[in-house]
C-alpha cells in the first residue's frame, strides 16, 4: 500500500511540472471542514454492484462515528463515473446522501472522454460536483491525512 501511494505521490509531481497540465489547485474545490475523521472512497468501476457497497460503507461509517464527526467524499472517475450520471440506478442514493454530509467528486478529465467518446454532454446527477481530476482529488486529500477506501 505504501509502494502506490509512492507511485501515486511521485506521479502527482510529475503532472504538476508539465507545461499546460491540470491540477486541482486550477479549480475551485471546497475545503471539507475539519472533523475527527475524514475518509475518500474511490470508484473506478461500472458496477452497480460497486456503487451500492460504496454507498453502503458510507452509511455504516457515518453511523458508527456520527455523521457530525466524519468527512466522506467519494471520488468517480473512468469507467467509475457512469455511477455519478443522472441516469444512474444510484442517482436517488447520491441525492440523498448529499443531504446528509457525503460529498461525491466526478472526475473532469473522464467527462470529457465520455463527451468525446458519446458524442453528448455529460449529465451529472444531483448532489454531485467536477473535479479537475479524480485522481489528483484522492491524492489531495489523502496528502490531508484522510483515509483511502475503495470497495
């Protein structure tokens, strides 16, 4: 686990050196308030399956710590994103986890794919916000001290 998140780091540096690259200082993301607990689930595949389970793991996690003591984001990029579309089987989780603390990231880089690939626009459903990148969010946040989960 140290090993990737070494690579990760260094891979980080590396995209924030090149010239025209995108980080995620480029847009504004809102700073989580500080609690006792803060906690980035990574999404990366199109499974309902998945999606539930990560919903799921928030759920429990804010009830046994409090949902006043813990920062949740979950952060979706490739094939991962279809979970953050308005469209989605989970659409109606994500609205209404939304009102209740968890933020939910959709990659910007993987929504310009699916534009480009699907020739249409990207809907991203409610309670969702863009990240510049998916990754570089995780590893922003995860470089704050929060916890790495992924389903």
């Amino acid at each position: 686990m140290k090993s990737i998140i070494a690579v990760l780091m260094i891979a980080s540096a590396a995209l924030s050196v090149l010239p025209g690259s995108s980080t995620a200082a480029d847009a504004p993301v809102a700073t989580p308030e500080k609690k006792l607990y803060n906690m980035v689930i990574q999404i990366t595949e199109d499974s309902e399956k998945v999606a539930n389970m990560a919903l799921n793991n928030a759920v429990n996690v804010q009830r046994e710590l409090g949902i006043d003591n813990i920062n949740i984001e979950v952060v979706a990029y490739g094939p991962g994103l279809k979970m953050l579309l308005k469209d989605s089987p989970v659409a109606g989780r994500i609205k209404d986890l939304a009102l209740q603390n968890v933020s939910f990231a959709a990659c910007g880089n993987t929504i310009k794919t699916w534009e480009k690939t699907n020739n249409a626009k990207a809907e991203i459903t409610e309670g969702a916000h863009v990240v510049p990148a998916g990754l570089v969010r995780i590893l922003n946040l995860q470089q704050q001290g929060w916890s790495y989960i992924r389903p």
